[in-house]
C-alpha cells in the first residue's frame, strides 16, 4: 500500500478512526518497506519525505502510553519533527484552525466528495499526519488538544487581538468534521467555559447536532459557536430542522462553474451566473465568498456572524 497515493491515506485514516492502531502500524511499516525513500531527498527540515513523515507517525503511536510527554507548548514533538496541532499561518485562513482527518470523520459526507478540497491537500505530508495525529488525540488525549488551544490563544499576537476585540476567531474543523456525539459535546463544552474563542464550523453530521438538542436542549450550545450548513450533505432531507436552531447561521454551498477556482479570483460574470444559478435553488438572501477568509465584510467574516448573516446562503465556488 502506497502511503503517498490519496486512497491509501484514506484507508490508514478509516483504521485509525476505528481505533485500531495496531494495524495502523503495521500499514506504516509496510509502507516504509515496500516504498522506501529515494536517495538525495531530505529527511529532515522543511522538505521531508512521506517516508520520513510515516517514520514519525509510527514513532508517534509507539508512545500512545505516554502520549503527554510528547506534548509542548501547542505541539506534538516526535523524534525528527514537530507537529502544531492548530494552524494559524494560513493565507486564504487567517484565523486559529483546527482539522482532522477528512472522509474518515465525515459521516455526513456524500456529494461533497467529488470536490472537497481536503482531498487536495491531502497529498502534502505534513497535513495528512497532521491529521492522523489529531484524529487520535481527539479518541486518546482530548485534554491535550483544549491545553494546547488554551496555549495559543495566550501568545502574545493572539493574546492583543483578544484585548482589542473581546474575542477571537476560531474555525472548528477546517478540514474533517464531527465524526460522533462525544466529540460534539467535547468541543461545546470546552467553548462554553472559554467564551473569549468565538468558533464556527461547516459541518454536514447533522443528526449529531439533532441529538444534542434533543438531549440537552437548544439553548445548550454556547452563544459563541456558529454552525454553518455545508452542501453536499447525505442528510439534506435533515436541512429545514437544522435551519430553525439559533445556533445555524445557514448554509454555505459550492457551486460548480467551468473552471476549478476560488471566491477572489472570480470574473463578474462568473459571480452573476453564481447568483442565477443560487436563485434557481430556491436561495433567496446571497452572499458570494470573496475566498479570502476574513475579507468579505465590514463587521466581520460572515460565516461566523449569525446575527447579521443569519439565513443568508453563502456561496462559493468548488476549488
């Protein structure tokens, strides 16, 4: 199995999201045997190999039983590598963000599959460990990944935006999704205790959130959560429930156009068959990302305002 071929990653993030790490090992170690590294590529540094990304990966899930000792000051050292678990150097992202392993923790996905562009970025070899890795601290050490949000918030850049607007932004799941209920209630009730992180997310496990309400009540989501609608649900018959709850802003759908792009690189004619092709829909209140994340409006990003972007579809383009 080719660890550097996007449907063999897929198949390691599905074993490693059933907690079987075992033969998640042992799908690493197969791999380094029957793939190994070409000679002059670096395994060390900036440009490291899938080989030597995995190598770490397994030293990672030889020290599951003492897996806070791997952890320092946001991130997760291994033996040539360091891994931070919240990103926040992202161009098109400039706010603190969080992912998991993609497909394998969406079981809402279905049309979205033949765009996601999770499934793009998954080539890189950072990112996919990445991903792995949090995917098992969520199952392992989930205390680890609240300490670790906690610690960044703290860093000085952070920590003036803070003072300066009360709150910062935080997007839950920039790639992945709410994979069961306990991950769900994890993540609520770490926000209701840090009211300072304002969060959204895209989620399309809408029968977790369903569940939750019924359970604990609407009103149990904390006031600085935002959830946004993504397309490509399998549960869209789910839509008109999740659309009522006062913590959904609304949707946010990708529409295909004849060309692979995003929001700020659209021509005027693109943006106008968006907003015809919205129409048709059914949607009525459009708003068209501009693809760079905190840009689109002057009292901040619309995805996470649900008061003055409440029932608004926004929409982009599948990149």
């Amino acid at each position: 199995m080719d660890l550097g071929q996007r449907e063999s990653k897929i198949y390691l993030n599905n074993i490693i999201a059933r907690g079987d790490y075992i033969t998640a090992r042992s799908v690493c170690y197969d791999y380094l045997k029957n793939f190994p590294a070409r000679g002059g590529l670096s395994i060390t540094g900036a440009n490291q190999t899938t080989q030597a990304y995995v190598k770490n990966f397994i030293y990672f899930l030889d020290n599951l039983d003492n897996i806070k000792s791997l952890y320092s000051k946001g991130k997760i050292n291994l033996d040539t590598i360091s891994i931070e678990i919240y990103q926040t150097k992202n161009k098109k992202l400039p706010f603190i963000n969080y992912s998991n392993s993609p497909v394998s923790n969406c079981p809402g996905a279905a049309a979205c599959l033949v765009f996601c562009y999770s499934l793009n970025s998954i080539r890189f070899p950072a990112a996919f460990i990445r991903w792995a890795i949090c995917s098992i601290l969520e199952a392992e050490a989930p205390e680890i990944l609240t300490e670790a949000l906690v610690y960044v918030c703290s860093k000085r850049n952070n920590k003036k935006i803070i003072e300066a607007q009360g709150h910062i932004d935080f997007r839950l799941y920039n790639d992945g999704d709410f994979k069961d209920l306990n991950k769900l209630y994890f993540w609520m009730d770490f926000l209701k205790k840090h009211p300072y992180i304002k969060a959204y997310a895209y989620s399309k496990s809408w029968p977790l959130f369903i569940q939750a309400v019924k359970e604990r009540g609407e009103d149990y989501f904390p006031d600085n959560f935002t959830l946004n609608l993504s397309s490509g649900s399998r549960y869209h018959n789910l839509k008109d429930i999740m659309k009522v709850y006062n913590f959904t802003r609304g949707e946010f759908i990708a529409v295909k156009i004849d060309r692979k792009t995003t929001g700020d690189k659209l021509t005027k004619f693109e943006k106008q068959y968006i907003r015809t092709k919205a129409r048709s829909m059914g949607h009525k209140k459009i708003f068209i990302c501009p693809g760079l994340c905190g840009s689109c409006s002057k009292v901040g990003h619309a995805c996470g305002n649900k008061d003055i972007f409440k029932n608004y579809t926004i929409i982009t383009p599948e990149h």
